[in-house]
C-alpha cells in the first residue's frame, strides 16, 4: 500500500466519453509502478486507480482517479500525463461510448 495518495475530481457534470490508457499507463509509471532504467527501484503499492470509465455519467467534484505513490513529488508529472487523457462531455447521454462497447464480440 502506498504512504501518499491524491484524488483527481471532475470539473463539471456531464458523461465520461473518452479515456485514454496510455495516459493512465504514463501516470502510472510516473508515481513509480514501472521503472525507466534496469536498476530503478519500483513502487509495490504505486498507480492509478481508476473510478469511473467511459459511458459514466459524472458529477462536478467526484472523484475519477486516485493515484498511489510513496513519494508525494512525483504527483505533478503524473498529473501532467493525465491532463487531456479523459473527455467528460457535458452534452452526451449516459450510456455512450460505454462499458456495453467493452465486450468487443461473444464465442458460441
């Protein structure tokens, strides 16, 4: 478990409509989950929580991600990768872009 955790709400009301795993990979790996080098150390309890996904309907102030780390200044940069890595569309219906889209195809 990480020492240091921080929320990341929204700022509006509206429907999550898009999410970008690259950008939740990066903030991720920039709290420590992950390493640049062979030899730098990784963070058991570090990333990024995840509490609402595409198709969510949001309101203005709840929390979206929480982000785990043991060394509170790697915060910044992991807020810069998230930064544009998700759309909350105040005009979208709930329900769209959504967590139906996820099962991609069914096997008989």
């Amino acid at each position: 478990m990480a020492t240091d955790t921080h929320e990341v709400t929204a700022d509006e009301d509206g429907v999550m409509t898009e999410m970008d795993a690259l950008a939740v990979g990066v903030a991720s790996w920039r709290l420590g989950a992950g390493r640049a080098r062979q030899q730098d150390p990784v963070q058991a309890g570090a990333g990024v929580e995840i509490h609402a996904v595409p198709g969510d309907k949001i309101s203005k102030g709840q929390k979206l991600f929480t982000l785990h780390t043991d060394t509170p200044d790697r915060f910044d940069r992991a807020l810069d990768s998230l930064r544009g890595g998700y759309t909350i569309d105040p005009q979208a219906v709930e329900g769209t872009g959504a967590r139906d889209d996820v099962v991609l195809d069914r096997i008989s």
